[in-house]
C-alpha cells in the first residue's frame, strides 16, 4: 500500500507541473480510450477560474482569449479541395461531354485563389486534383471544348430541332440563386416551362424566337462567371443589355471563359511561390484507394456481411501509379513535388499509407470519423452543447502513421473537423455572410476555451483543420458566398490568438506528432466507403472495371506487344475509370438528377481501354449500370387491381393499372411495331402485366418473358433468354435477376415459369409458376410475388417485357424502357370484425352507471 501510495503522489506532481508552456512538447496528450471516454472531461480543473463556461448556443457569442488564456495560438488548417472528374472526352472531336470544367472555372478556381492577395496574412491551401488540371490543360493548350460550348457557338439561326432540345433540357443547369439574378434568365426559364416530357418541350420549343434561343445560348454561359469577373467589361457590359444579344456578344462571352482558364494554373502557382498558399494534389484520377488496393477493404468498417463485389477488384499497382502520377503531373506545372496529398474523400487505410512514403508525400489529410474508428471509439467524436469536442487535444492533435512491418517512414496525417467543414459546406449558406462567418469565429473560440479549459493542454500546438470542396458549396450562398468568405478571412487574420497555416508550415514546426497504431479504413462520409461500393449498381460497376482491368493486364505486363502510344492511352483510360466520381452517383445514396449520363461516360470510358488496345468490345459493356427507366407512364398506378388471367382484359379490371401507350416504338428486330399498350398493377399476392397488340395474336408459338430487378440480390443478367442467339443482341437496360416467362402456341399457355439466373444464364429449371393467357390482341400474366426473391414493402423493382417468336425478341413492352415500381403492403390489416357506435346511446338502455370521478366528462 506504502509503494501505491508513493507513485500516485508522484503521478500527481507530475500532472501538476505539467502545465508549462514548452513551445514544442514531446509527446501530444495521449489519445482516449473507449473506457475513460465518458470521465476525461468532467475530472479535468479549470485552467482559470476567471475563464467564462462554454455558450450554451453554438452561435452564441465567445470572447476571444488572450495570449494568457493558450501560451501558443489555435493554429488554423484551411483546406480548398478543387476537382472535377475526368469527363468522357470523344476522341475524335475533342469535345468533352460536360461543361463543368469550364463552369467552375469561370465561377470558382480563379477568384477563390486571387481574393487571398487582399488577405496576406491568410495561409490556405488548395488540392488540385489532376483530373481538373488535365483537363484545363485541354481548353487552354490543345483548343478542346465542351458539348456544351459546341452547341453555344453554334449560331442560333442554325440551330437543329435536337440542339434546341438539348438548349432546353440543359442551359438551365444552374443554381436558382445564379438564374435569379437575372431577370432575362429567368424570363426565358418561364418561356420553357416545366414540363421536362416530350411533348412538354415540343410545345416550349414552338414558343421559342431565334433571338430567345440565342439569348438563352449566351445567358446559360454568361450567369456562371464568378461576380468578379462579372462586375468587369466586357461581361458588365453585356448583363447591362440583358437580352437581344448578337452572335459576337455571344461569342465574346465564350471567348472571355477561355481566358478566365487560361489564367488559373498562374495564379495558383504564383501565390505559392510568394508563400502565401500550399498547392497540394491527389492521386490520378481521383480514386478511393483502398478500394483500388483491394474491394475486400470495404469490409473493415462495413462488416463482413456487407455485399460486396466478387472476385474482389484489387490492384495494388494501379494505386501506387495513381499516386506516382498525380505527383508527376503536379511537378510539371508548379515546378517541384508536393508535399501534401488528399486522398481522394479522405479515403485512407492502413495498406495504402506505404505508397504515401514511398511517393515521398509528407503529409496527408483524413477525416474525424476515421481517428475516432482508428482508436476504436463507440461513439466518435463527442460535443459538448455547444457542439464543441469534448476532447478536443484528441482531434486537434498533429499525428504520424507509418507502415513500419513494410519499412515505410511515418507520414503526417491530420483530420478535418467534420462539423465545422461542412457548416460552410451545407449549412452557412442559409445565413448572410456576416452572421455565418461570425459563428464560425464563435465556434472555434470555442475550441479555445475548451482547450484551456484543461492545465495539460497549455503549450501544446493544436491544429483545427477545415476541409471541403472548393467550389460546388459556393452556388448555393447568395453572391457566390462573397460576403461569408471575405468575413471569414478579415476575421480570422485580425484575432491575434489564431494563426492560419498550411499543413506543411504546421508539421515542419511541431513534428513527432502522435503515432496512429493502425489506421483504419474509412472515408469522410460516415467513415466507410459505402458511398462507392455495396449496392448493386456499386459492385456493378466494380465488376465492368475489373474485367477490363484483367484484359488489360496482358498488355501492361508485357504478354502482348502494341504500340507504346495506345498502350498508354489504354493505360490512362483505365485510370480514369477507376476514379470515384463514376461509383459516388451509383446507387441510391446519391443523385445528380443526371446520373444515368454518368453511367455512359463511365461505359465510354471503359470502351476506349479495349479501343485503344485493339479489343473487341465486350457486350456487357452495352447493358447500363443505372437502369434506362420509361418515362411516366400514362396513366399511374391508382390502386390495386385483381384481374381474372384470361386475356380477355374486361371492363374495369385495369382501370386503376398503370400503362404506357406506344408511339411507334418498342420494335427489336422486324422493324414492325408490335406492341400497343402496356399495363401493369399488383394487389397483395400478385404482379400483373398486361400486353396489347397492334393486331391479334396469330398461331405462331410466343414467349412472353418479364425480367425483373430485385434490389436485396445480387446484380443479374442484362440480356433476354434469346439474345445468345442474335448477332445484335438489345440489352434490357438494366440487371435483372428473375425471368417469369409464358409461353402461348395457338392461342394457348404451353409452358411457364419463374426463373433465376444459375451459372451465368437464365435457368432451365423453374422455381416458380406463373398464370397466363393470351385472346384476340391482348396478353395477360400473373406473377406471384413470392416468386420473385425477398422483397420488403417500399423496395424500389425494376421490370421489362420481352417478347420473341420462334426464339427471336421481336419487341419490349414498354418500347421506351424498364418500369419503375414500388412494392405494395404485401400483409394488409384483416378486418376481422366490424362494430358501429350507435349515436346518442350514451346513457344506454338501462340504468347504467356512469363514473363519478371529474376526470371523466360526459360523452
């Protein structure tokens, strides 16, 4: 007991000197374990009695401490992140699919960087990914150009029924706060309507003058210049007119976005130079590298029993050539190798830190929820009420994490603030600029005093990071977010207790910081990589690009011989079909309102690796990862329907069935329309499908066959039963998993069957049976839902019809793509009894006695 006693007074007096103020400790405060989570705060005394508690309110106003309160300042990490995918480029023509490039340009990457100059004390820094570079590059050196831009400077009087088309369904791509501020822009918006269908834009396209289709050219491109360059001549002077304009007005608009470009890459370079930001890069293409390395990684902090791609994708090379080629391309255009590196979302593990070593990256950057998975905490982060860290020496802390078993060397590795990244991210645009850079001032004080609030915080140097994109949160704050950027910066260079930093300054003045025992695998989205992978349309995807990546193997390793320019063509396409941004808009858990042009780019992408190679193209590559669904039907699903199966489609039956009525569409291989109508509803038991004919049924034998997605199983077969046995085989539009088949000779069911894909093809066996019946011109089919896999209440189908004669598809039903559709309560209440309350009965037939007790009242 002596012995225990002598070693907690000197662990006492240890704690209690440990207050001083060395400007660079050994050892930052140990991080927290799951157990002494819930107690650090609470036993920790005050550093000062005189220092305030903490605001209640998140934006309640914090004094800003002294120099007494912290010996050193709150160092500040403020972290730019500018990327745009690599969008498909036509080899041919140079254009590239999507605009969005040149757009953010235009809007973003210039002024973000030439505003700092009023701001000198203000260190920042910018990822600039490759892919954005690159593609700068493209405008402003080799004369590529947009879809977008083509169809712009095309003169109006010129202009196809299909330009138009496109003019109306895209040049209204832009944040309501960038329309609005036009009223001319938002006249024309009005002219178009909302009415996306067909026949909603064949009326708005009658509307249109020449001289509106021209305006609408030249505002589309005009509104998304930054309101710098738009408070300028010649743009000032052409917002000024507003409308009329000429074919050389809106020429000079598209002349002047070149131009923008053309001066970006300088102005980063320059203000790096002169000290006042750190460039950094990330890997190629923007990649989530430990999926590269290995899919299987996924499972760490999704579980084992997450679905995932199988064979798994893993290509550590590619990542490590990501990561060598992202650094080469960034020497080239700012004259030396980075010392920082973004992964892409933060997306780190434990294997691919060796690659960061060994590229000689000295820092890199992740996000809290993959410290707090890192060190195995329950809960993550944890804030006080005014959503401040508990602890935050944890989160602020410098840290090192090396790969020590491979012999790699320590990398610096520093975590964003998840909370405050994305207030400027999501939320401070709902604020004016003043108000919302106050909170965030507020919000760090906060910081401040919580850090004092402990004596073993004193003199340590703590590193607040604040990471996010650099340009798609600006579009929605009013003005492009001038007011809340320029009240951030002013405010936080004139508060003498904070100093802006970049990563690289912060290191090589405290390095030695904590060493991460393993880091873990996550992301900045909810610490996994669920955004990427595990959903069907996910491993979809994952599977197209490991199969290309098995057939490219050959020519990379030197197996087969091409020609070394088109092998690094092939190599640099396989590239870019690894990055994220393709795997961000697969799925549910994202969209971009557009994601199925996503879907094409990324199919075109993995088409130009067997291109480029000599490779016949692979047919899976035809059948879409994002289902091609039919636009809205008809008429809509308006309740269920129970339809006796005997082709004869009598009065009433469908009325409250879905349908699609066809407009010369839908034919496969003769040419001939064969397909009228389609309707289709469900009741508790059944899906049912009902086909119209342009003319009877003839005696000839038919398959009736529905392909059906469920979304709980894995991703199926694009193709019908009989495409095998055509030259061109049409693909469904989407992955279907179940088959429920009919077949009608003479006017009578032969066969049927509900069945699932084995081996690779459509089963012979059947696991289920369906009822159908074909009279006259009509077909009808009953398919149960029990035989169609486990499905829940509310899950999103997919289906299709397909019908072939004599084992030839002859026709989809519907012609213009899959069905989308819900699925029903399939348990409904049972109303076992029903009792009415008789009126005015409250005293009854006899002499009942009613209770006394003043809480019941009459009635």
């Amino acid at each position: 007991m002596q012995a225990l006693s002598l070693l907690l007074i000197i662990a006492t007096l240890l704690a209690a000197c440990d207050t001083g103020g060395a400007s660079t400790p050994t050892a930052m405060p140990a991080p927290p374990t799951p157990a002494s989570t819930a107690t650090a705060v609470s036993n920790v005394a005050p550093a000062n009695p005189t220092i305030a508690p903490a605001a209640a309110s998140p934006t309640a106003a914090a004094a800003s401490p002294t120099t007494a309160t912290i010996a050193n300042p709150l160092y500040i990490a403020l972290i730019w992140h500018n990327h745009q995918p690599f969008y498909f480029k036509d080899p041919t023509s140079g254009v590239y699919e999507k605009p969005w490039v040149r757009m953010h340009s235009i809007k973003d990457y210039l002024d973000m960087v030439t505003m700092l100059q009023q701001y000198p004390n203000a260190h920042v820094t910018f990822n600039m990914t490759p892919s954005l570079i690159k593609q700068i590059d493209d405008f402003t050196q080799n004369n590529d150009r947009d879809k977008y831009f083509v169809i712009a400077a095309k003169p109006a009087a010129q202009l196809t029924a299909d330009d138009k088309k496109f003019l109306l369904q895209r040049f209204f791509d832009a944040n309501d706060k960038i329309i609005n501020r036009f009223p001319r822009y938002v006249a024309l918006k009005q002219l178009r309507g909302s009415d996306l269908s067909d026949a909603g834009l064949a009326t708005a396209t009658a509307k249109f003058q020449e001289q509106d289709w021209r305006d609408l050219q030249t505002w589309f491109n005009l509104a998304w210049f930054d309101p710098d360059w738009q408070a300028l001549n010649p743009l000032k002077g052409l917002i000024s007119k507003g409308q009329g304009f000429s074919e050389a007005e809106k020429q000079t608009v598209l002349d002047q976005s070149i131009e923008i470009m053309k001066k970006i890459i300088p102005a980063y370079k320059d203000a790096q130079d002169r000290g006042q930001i750190e460039v950094i890069t990330t890997p190629y293409a923007h990649p989530i590298l430990p999926l590269i390395y290995n899919t299987d990684s996924a499972k760490i902090a999704m579980g084992s029993s997450v679905s995932l791609p199988q064979p798994p994708f893993s290509y550590p090379q590619d990542a490590t050539a990501q990561v060598e080629l992202g650094k080469q391309i960034y020497k080239d255009h700012f004259g030396k190798d980075p010392l920082g590196m973004w992964p892409a979302e933060g997306s780190v593990s434990q294997d691919i830190v060796k690659l960061f070593a060994d590229a000689g990256i000295n820092w890199i950057a992740s996000d809290e929820k993959v410290l707090a998975s890192s060190y195995s905490l329950p809960n993550g982060i944890e804030r006080d009420g005014t959503e401040t860290p508990k602890l935050p020496q944890f989160l602020y802390a410098g840290y090192t994490v090396a790969d020590s078993a491979r012999g790699a060397m320590p990398v610096n590795i520093t975590f964003r603030d998840h909370l405050i990244s994305d207030k400027i991210g999501f939320d401070y645009s709902g604020q004016n600029g003043g108000s919302a850079s106050s909170d965030l001032l507020n919000r760090i004080h906060n910081i401040q005093k919580s850090l004092a609030a402990n004596p073993r915080n004193a003199g340590h140097p703590y590193l607040v990071t604040i990471l996010l994109d650099g340009e798609n949160a600006w579009e929605n704050y009013d003005n492009d977010g001038k007011a809340f950027l320029n009240g951030m910066y002013q405010k936080l260079t004139a508060d003498p207790s904070l100093k802006m930093v970049t990563p690289s300054e912060y290191f090589a003045k405290f390095p030695n910081g904590r060493r991460i025992p393993k880091l873990f695998a996550g992301s900045w989205i909810d610490g996994t990589f669920s955004t990427w992978i595990g959903e069907v349309e996910e491993n979809q995807g994952w599977d197209y690009l490991r199969q290309t990546r098995a057939m490219l193997d050959p020519y990379l390793t030197g197996k087969k011989s091409i020609p070394a320019a088109k092998l690094e063509a092939a190599r640099l396409a396989m590239f870019a079909a690894e990055g994220s941004d393709w795997f961000w808009w697969f799925g549910t858990d994202q969209n971009s309102g557009d994601d199925a042009a996503f879907d094409d780019q990324f199919r075109n992408t993995l088409r130009q690796v067997y291109a480029n190679v000599g490779e016949a193209q692979p047919a899976f590559l035809d059948v879409p990862i994002v289902a091609r669904l039919a636009p809205a039907p008809k008429q809509a699903v308006s309740g269920d329907i129970s339809p006796t199966i005997d082709g004869k489609a009598d009065a009433g039956e469908w009325d409250k069935a879905g349908s699609y009525v066809e407009a010369g569409g839908g034919a496969m291989s003769s040419g001939q329309q064969v397909v009228s109508a389609t309707y289709y509803g469900s009741d508790a038991k059944n899906l049912y499908l009902r086909i119209d004919a342009t003319k009877p049924w003839d005696n000839a034998q038919y398959s009736f066959g529905l392909y059906f997605a469920n979304p709980n199983q894995a991703a199926g077969l694009g193709f019908s039963r009989n495409a095998a046995k055509s030259a061109t085989p049409q693909p469904l539009g989407f992955l279907a998993n179940y088959l429920a088949e009919a077949v009608i000779e003479n006017g009578k069911l032969t066969a049927n069957g509900v069945y699932s894909v084995t081996n690779g093809a459509w089963g012979s066996s059947p696991i289920g049976n369906v009822s159908a019946a074909a009279a006259g011109s009509s077909f009808e089919m009953a398919v149960p839902w029990s035989a169609l896999g486990d499905l829940k209440t509310g899950d999103a189908v997919n289906f299709i019809a397909v019908i072939s004669k004599a084992d030839s598809d002859i026709a989809k039903a519907p012609g213009a793509g899959a069905i989308g559709f819900t699925v029903p309560d399939r348990n409904p209440i049972q109303v076992a009894m029903t009792i009415d309350d008789p009126k005015g009965d409250d005293h009854g037939p006899g002499s009942y006695t009613y209770p006394q007790d003043v809480a019941f009242s009459p009635g």
